[in-house]
C-alpha cells in the first residue's frame, strides 16, 4: 500500500534522517516532560525487590524472620533492568534518574520502530504524520519518565511485532538472525509482562497458518523461547519443586471481581478473606498459596454473580478503549490525558468501522489489538495500560485518514 508520493521536503526522502528527525523529535521531548514530571526515588515493590537484589542477591518482596521468599509474582525482567543500573551505578539517591534516562533512549527508538511498523502500509506523509503523533503522544511520553516497565515492554512489543511482519515478507527465505531476535524477545516480553504468552502463542499460530512460515522455523523460534526464559524457570524450580514461571494470577483476578471492585479494580480485602490470608503458612511457599486463596475468593464472586462480573468486564471494555469516566487515579482528567485519548479513540473507532483488509500482514496487526484489548479489559485496569494499545489505535485512525483522503482526493 506503499505511495509513490513523498514530502516536498527533500530531508524526509532518505529514510536514515527520518530516523534522526523521529528520534531526536522523541528525546527532546522525553527529557523536557522528565525533568518536570519524572520520577526521582524508587519506590513501593521495584525499591524492595532491587533492594534485596543488590543486598542479598534474592529477587524477593517478603521477609518472614529473615526468610526472603523468592518473588513469583512481579515478572523479573524491569526489576533486573534496574538492578544492572544499581550495579554501574550503585544504590543512591539518583538511580531513578539513571533508569529514566535509559528509558528515554529506549522510548525515542520506539518511535523509529512504530515508524517502520506503519510504513509498510501507508505513505511516507502518512506514516511520518502518524509517527510524529506517537511520539508526541502524552502517555506515551509520560510512560518513559516514570519507574515502571510499561515504556520496556512498549519497546520490545512493537520490535517483536515488527520481526514478525518482516519475518512474513521473508517467508521460506526468513534468516536464522530473525528467528534468534524473535525467540529472544519473546522470552524477555514473557519475562516482563505475563500476558504476552497469549500474543506470543497467537503470533507463532498466525505465522504457520496465514504467514506459511514452516513449522521447522516456528519449532526454532520456541526454543529460543524456552531457552531464553529457562533459567528464571530453573530457579523457580529449585526454589518451589515445580516447574513454574509468574504467579499472582489469582490475585489479579481478585482485583478486578470482588464486591467493591470497579474498572480500576479494588485491593481492600475483607474481614474473611483477611482470615484466610492470615491463615496461609509464611514459608517459601506463601505467595503460591496466598495466591490460591485470591483465586479461589475471585472464583466464588464470578459464579455467584455472573451478571455483575459481565458488567464489570464491559465497562472495562469501554474504559480501555475510550476512557474511564469514573477513575480515582490523581490527575487521571487531566486535559493533556483525555483529550489525546479521546480523539484517537474516536479516529480509531471510524478505522474499525470502515475497517477491511485483504492483507494478512495488517490483519495481524487488528488481531493482536483486539487480542490485548480483551485480555486486559477482563482484569483490573490501571491508567498506563492504555500505552500498550495507543499504537494499534493510530495505525486505525491512519488507516481512516487515508480512507478519508482517498474519497477527497480521487487521484491519492
């Protein structure tokens, strides 16, 4: 769907200055929201579980008498991330700072990778517009000035995701070095955020069935897979004699359906559930069972109010898509925040209606949206989650503006 047409500016004709432009776009625009608005300290599990790190070589949250219980529940990459910044370094009061700057770099290659991403199916103008908008975009710059691992997994989401789609345009000819890079990332992503493994699955299936990509390639890229994330595997394994790679499952789903939850979740247990938590043995494996006693509350309210339980995911449905009108999150209406939001929200919305491609490459691209969209909508939803499914949004508010320019412009 590439056009012929380009800018009139010869500067954006060599794609190595589009790359600087986007880039430098990206970085002066993080650094300035940064030194506002950035975080400064390390704070709440990611200062514990560095903490623990860096003075007893243990990824732990909990201590039982001097028992540090090997964490299950907070995916260890971001956590590791900050602990190698620790080690250059060391534990002071400016790590923070040397983890954001870090996360800017990252954050403005980003836009480069959305870039690429997009202009495999729009013009230059339009691809170069929608890739100002991203790197613009104020959640998305906001993401990488604070300490958290949605700006990482921004990163290595989009560059996955990218692979795939040249692995497609490379076919049976797809090179080793491409099927390394997506294994590898695939471990780090399942590494960072626990509900890749879905996208990840999804991406291999796509790439058999719609890619024809052969099964002997997709074998190779799980293993790398397998091998990238074994040694969180054989630690946990060592540590709890199962073979095991995130718990916390059923504490989240406690969030988000219990009596009191609401599109944000609620985390205030009840006097019962409070019992039986106090209940749980403080051993190695406390969280493991703490985590069944969520489960098994979560499970009761969904069967006992089932109604209630498709209400809560409908709204979040909504709320991720659009915005959440009844958040308690601070600065959460600000005007910066919504009315971005909103638009392409909006834009995105008209993309889904005129929406309909023959190309599997973009069809790729809807269905792991859509995929994203639900599995967080059926969880409780935090402000900064919107980040992960921003870009699908402006590749369909894209998808719109060229449909709107293509029935103005009979010659585009």
């Amino acid at each position: 769907m590439n056009s012929s047409k380009t800018l009139n500016l010869n500067f954006f004709n060599k794609s190595e200055h589009v790359y600087l432009f986007l880039f430098l776009l990206s970085l002066f625009s993080r650094i300035i929201i940064s030194y506002f608005f950035g975080d400064r300290v390390l704070e709440n599990e990611w200062a514990i579980l560095v903490e623990n790190l860096y003075n007893f070589k243990i990824l732990s949250m909990l201590n039982f008498d001097g028992l540090l219980v090997p964490n299950l529940w907070m995916p260890p990459f971001y956590a590791y991330f900050i602990y190698l910044h620790a080690l250059i370094f060391g534990m002071e009061e400016n790590l923070a700072n040397y983890v954001i700057t870090t996360q800017i770099i990252i954050s403005s290659f980003t836009t480069i990778i959305f870039y690429k991403i997009i202009f495999k199916f729009f013009s230059l103008n339009i691809s170069l517009f929608g890739s100002i908008l991203f790197s613009l975009f104020p959640l998305i710059i906001f993401s990488a000035c604070q300490i958290s691992s949605a700006s990482m997994y921004l990163f290595f989401l989009l560059t996955f995701i990218l692979l795939i789609l040249n692995l497609a345009s490379q076919g049976a000819d797809g090179s080793l070095k491409n099927l390394f890079l997506i294994g590898l990332l695939s471990g780090i992503l399942i590494l960072t955020r626990r509900d890749f493994i879905l996208i990840y699955f999804f991406s291999l299936s796509y790439s058999f069935l719609f890619f024809k990509i052969n099964l002997k390639k997709i074998l190779i890229i799980f293993i790398i897979t397998t091998m990238t994330i074994s040694p969180y595997i054989i630690r946990n394994y060592l540590s709890f004699d199962r073979f095991i790679v995130h718990s916390g499952f059923g504490y989240n789903l406690w969030k988000a359906y219990n009596s009191n939850a609401k599109v944000e979740g609620y985390y205030i247990q009840s006097n019962k559930l409070k019992l039986e938590i106090s209940e749980v043995k403080k051993d190695v494996f406390y969280r493991i069972n703490e985590d069944q006693v969520y489960l098994n509350d979560a499970k009761n309210f969904i069967i006992k109010n089932p109604k209630k339980a498709i209400d809560l995911f409908s709204k979040r449905l909504f709320s991720f898509f659009f915005i959440d009108f009844d958040s308690s999150q601070k600065n959460y209406y600000n005007f910066f925040h919504t009315i971005p939001n909103l638009l392409v929200s909006l834009f995105s919305l008209f993309g889904i209606i005129i929406f309909y491609k023959k190309d599997s490459k973009f069809n790729y691209l809807i269905c792991s949206f859509i995929i994203i969209l639900i599995v967080y909508s059926l969880f409780a939803l935090l402000p900064r989650y919107k980040i992960y499914i921003l870009p699908f949004q402006l590749i369909l508010s894209l998808s719109f503006f060229e449909f709107l320019l293509k029935k103005l412009n009979k010659n585009y």
